[in-house]
C-alpha cells in the first residue's frame, strides 16, 4: 500500500505567518491528493482536492501544490480559525485511500 | 442542505457485533459513493471502507476485511455498516463521508466533501 508521510507532525505559528505543510507519498499518485482540516470535536472539512484545486467556499488563503510524490499545503496568512490539524489523503484510483498522520498547527 | 447523520454507536464487548446506520439528505444519494472513515481517540483518520452507487462493488481497509459489511438501501437513502467480531482497536469515531462528484457506474471520487458528525464506537470489556 501507499504510504501517506506529513511534515511537520506540529508546529507553532502566529497570526499573520505564512505556513507551509509538507505530504509525500511512497509512490507516484499523479495529481490525487487532497486536503483536509479538522478541529476538535468536529468532522474533517475538505480544503483542497486534486493537489491545487480549491473546494468551494474555502478561502483563497489556502492553496495546494505539487505532483508525483510530493506536495504542498499553504497558508498564506494564518487566521485566528485556522488553528486545526490538517491531513492530506491519497485518492489515487483503488483504495486504500490513505491519510497522513496529521499536522496540528498551534499558536505561538 | 446536504446532511449525513450516523446513528448506532455504542459500547460492546470484544468478540461483538454492532450495526452503525448513516441517513442522507439533500442531495440525489444514489449517484454518489459513499464511504466510512474513522478516528481513534487522539489518533488520526483511518479510511475504512466505501460502496459504489449500486452498492454492487465494495472495498474494506485491510484492518476490517472480512468483518465489516458495508451496504445502502438507495430506496430509503441510508447507508449500513454491519461491524462484526468487534476489537479493542475498533474503538473510534465512525464517520460516513460523500464523494466529491459522481463518475458513474463502479467508479469513486474520495476526495469527501460531506461528513457525518460521527458516531462513537466503543469496544471495551
């Protein structure tokens, strides 16, 4: 199976920064990688699908990149509600679907 | 509005068996895949299993293979997920989550753009 790896697994970051989280996949998937966050208590919400594509309703601070095997979540200025961990998702044709293990990003 | 609301969760013992249900709302259920994702206590997301639009092709993450049987009913819009054999290591939020867009016939788009607000499963003597 592919494997799905974050880094960091956390980080502190403060209001305003630019942050930028890192996903690599053990083998090549192309372009299928997603993006999700999720706060405490809550279900995950999807940000970014099709490594850069920006789902609906979610702001043009986030963007995604990459292809192949590694990728990339940005935030171009970090807000107050974007506290939260995030988890990237291998959606390459037959599962297993995999999640990485998740970065929470925290203040500092 | 589209809604996915999980119903089922509970405590049970090893060895158990427990019937987890998802009930759609606004949007056309029976042109999307669906599939079940799930978290440990302070752990990450586990995709655990999905189910084409027919309900004809399943797929299982090898951790539940043979022990849980995912299924719909198109006609009432609901989604099952028969957990047998329970384990220790079950425990978790069990989430059902939409694909993104439909593709047709025994195709899936994981990237899930609805979820439930979960359910708990607890597996514990």
């Amino acid at each position: 199976d592919i494997q799905m790896t974050q880094s960091p697994s956390s980080l502190s970051a403060s209001v305003g920064d630019r942050v930028t989280i890192t996903c690599r996949a053990s083998q090549n998937i192309n372009y299928y990688l997603n993006w999700y966050q999720q706060k405490p208590g809550k279900a995950p919400k999807l940000l970014i699908y099709a490594a850069s594509s920006l789902q609906s309703g979610v702001p043009s601070r986030f963007s995604g990149g990459g292809s192949g095997t590694d990728f990339t979540l940005t935030i171009s200025s970090l807000q107050p509600e974007d506290f939260a961990t995030y988890y990237c998702q291998r959606s390459y044709h037959t599962p297993p679907w995999t999640f990485g293990q998740g970065t929470k990003v925290e203040i500092k | 509005e589209v809604q996915l609301l999980e119903s089922g969760g509970g405590l049970v013992q090893p060895g158990g068996s427990l019937r987890l249900s998802c009930a759609a709302s606004g949007f056309t259920f029976s042109s999307y895949a669906m599939s079940w994702v799930r978290q440990a206590p302070g752990k990450g997301l586990e995709w655990v299993s999905a189910i084409s639009v027919s309900g004809g092709s399943t797929y299982y993450a090898d951790s539940v293979k043979g022990r849980f049987t995912f299924s719909r009913d198109n006609s009432k819009n609901t989604l099952y997920l028969q957990m047998n054999s329970l384990r220790v290591e079950d425990t978790a939020v069990y989430y059902c989550a939409k694909d993104r867009t439909y593709c047709g016939g025994d195709c899936f788009s994981p990237d899930f753009d609805y979820w439930g607000q979960g359910t708990l499963v607890t597996v514990s003597s």
